[in-house]
C-alpha cells in the first residue's frame, strides 16, 4: 500500500509540473507596449516615450508629466507675468532678499556655478541682452548702440547674490530680468525622466524641442538612435543626455556678418557665425548649458572648461 500511495504522489508531482510547463508555454509574459505623449509648454513641446504592459500606468503618468510641466512653467517662464522668475526681475528695483522655491533654487545655483566656471559666459541674468536681441531680430535690425550699453549694465553675475543657507536670492540693480532659456528647459527633461523612473520605467526617452536624456535601450535596439544635428551622424544612446545650441531659424544678418539670438553676455551681442554645436553630459540641464556656453565660445576654447566637468562631452 506504501508503494502504491507513492506512485499516486509521483504521479500527482509529475501532473502538476506538466501543467505548470503547459501554462508557461501557453500564457508567456505580456510584451511592453511603448507609450508616446506629446505635452506643449514652456515655449516647446515635450516628447514623453516609453515601454510598460500597464495602460492605466502610462495614462497616470501623462497626467503626472502635464501637472509637473505646469509646475516648472510657473516657475521659470519668462512670458508669464505672475511667474516665480517674472515676480524674481520685478524685486531687483526694491534690492531685497526674495526666497526662493526648491526647483527656482536648484537651476539658479547650478546656473551660478556654472556662469563663474565658464568666466561669466552663462548668465542668467542676460535678460535685458536676450531680448533686446529678440527685438532686433524680428525687425532685421541692430540694437542701438546706447541701447545696448544700457541692457549690458544690468547684466552680471556679479549682480546676483545667494544665500545657500535660506535658500534666497537678491538682484543688486534695477532694471534686471532673469533668462532661464538655456537651462530651465533641460532641467525640465531631467523632472519628467525622474518621475518616470520613480514609477519603475527604464526605457525611457525625453525630448523636450531637442533636449533629450535617455534610459536604457528599447526592448530588442542596441539603444536609443539620436540624430546629431552638429554633425549628421546617427549614434545609438543608452543613459545619457543630449542638448544641441545653435542659429538655425533665428538669425539677423548685418554688413555681411550672422548674428544669433544666442547672445554673448561679455560682449553683449548675439555670436557672431556661430556653428551647431551638441553636447552630451549626465544631466540635461547640464547638456543645456554647456550647448550655449560652447556655441558662444567656439570648440576649442570651451575645452579647459569642460575638463572641470568630466561628464561632459562635446561632440
């Protein structure tokens, strides 16, 4: 009887596990599906792209990527009056100290460290230059000369003073406007990537108008394919990210010579024949930054600079 009953048990194991293979074989694993958004604000629009099995994961995380991009938009647009950088420019007339909130902080100390390591090149506070510029370009003229003096007086790093342990800023001179064109865009792709690596995602893509940052590879690709628009070459790119800085579309062309709207804040005046440069680094924000800084100083002249920065390449 002993014999008997174990047979049956063996019997019963061996049934089981054919099943259990069965099942296996007939419900594999549900594939990813890929999942792409496409979200318009701070002046751009964002391209959210990545891989899940869980729709009603991928619709939360729209509706998180919409309500973060709102957020960031209050904080560093320069079009909204009642934005935190618009409410920043306007106290400059009052010279006090004005807190700060946590995203307004962190861009604006990393924007700081990075004006004083590239000699005052990157400056937030180019707003009075940027858009005297912008004037200039859509009227096909230059700026005046008195005009240009003037905007430049109120730019400078040395106009701008932290205070790390408050977390509070204070402009020292009337008439200042903050420019966070050449950061707060790459600091946004890093906020949306953050949050959906907070939910688990890895295969990731972030474009926010040209400023990338990517996860690890699509399902079955050796990476992400990134056209690089310096150059023309397609690489394929795994956690990184990606910034391009150049003249493409907005340009003033004066007594034989090519102004950009990207303004050299030593000189006061838009680079002159500037060519397309990309960037790779670990954070966009950086990759955003050092796009301009390298466009405004020519490849071999931002090398010594970017070799304080070992994640940073200039491509």
């Amino acid at each position: 009887m002993g014999n008997g009953i174990g047979r049956i048990a063996m019997n019963k194991s061996l049934l089981f596990g054919i099943l259990s293979l069965l099942l296996q074989i007939t419900c594999p694993a549900q594939e990813l599906e890929r999942f792409e958004y496409a979200i318009p604000k701070m002046g751009t629009t964002f391209r959210i792209i990545f891989y899940t099995d869980d729709q009603e994961l991928a619709r939360k995380i729209f509706r998180k990527c919409g309500l973060r991009l709102e957020q960031l938009d209050q904080v560093f647009s320069d079009y909204r009056t009642n934005s935190e950088a618009h409410k920043i420019s306007n106290s400059s007339c009052s010279g006090k100290w004005q807190d700060v909130s946590d995203d307004m902080w962190s861009v604006l100390s990393t924007a700081v460290t990075l004006g004083k390591a590239s000699n005052g090149v990157f400056d937030v506070s180019i707003g009075p230059l940027s858009k005297l510029w912008r004037h200039a370009i859509r009227r096909k003229k230059m700026p005046d000369a008195s005009d240009l003096k003037m905007a430049k007086n109120k730019v400078g790093l040395h106009l701008i003073e932290l205070d790390e342990q408050k977390k509070r800023v204070k402009l020292k001179t009337s008439g200042m406007q903050l420019d966070f064109g050449a950061i707060a865009k790459g600091y946004a792709v890093d906020e949306l990537y953050h949050l959906l690596k907070s939910e688990e995602l890895s295969s990731i893509l972030i474009d926010g108008g040209g400023d990338l940052r990517v996860g690890n590879a699509p399902p079955g690709e050796a990476g992400w394919k990134i056209h690089l628009s310096s150059n023309g070459e397609t690489m394929y790119y795994t956690d990184r990210a990606i910034a391009s800085s150049g003249s493409t579309f907005r340009y003033l062309n004066h007594e034989g010579a090519t102004y950009s709207h990207i303004v050299n804040p030593l000189t006061g005046r838009g680079v002159i024949d500037g060519q397309i440069v990309t960037v790779a680094a670990k954070d966009c924000s950086i990759a955003d930054a050092f796009a301009s800084i390298a466009f405004i100083l020519g490849k071999e002249k931002v090398v010594e600079i970017v070799n304080l920065f070992p994640e940073v390449e200039v491509l």
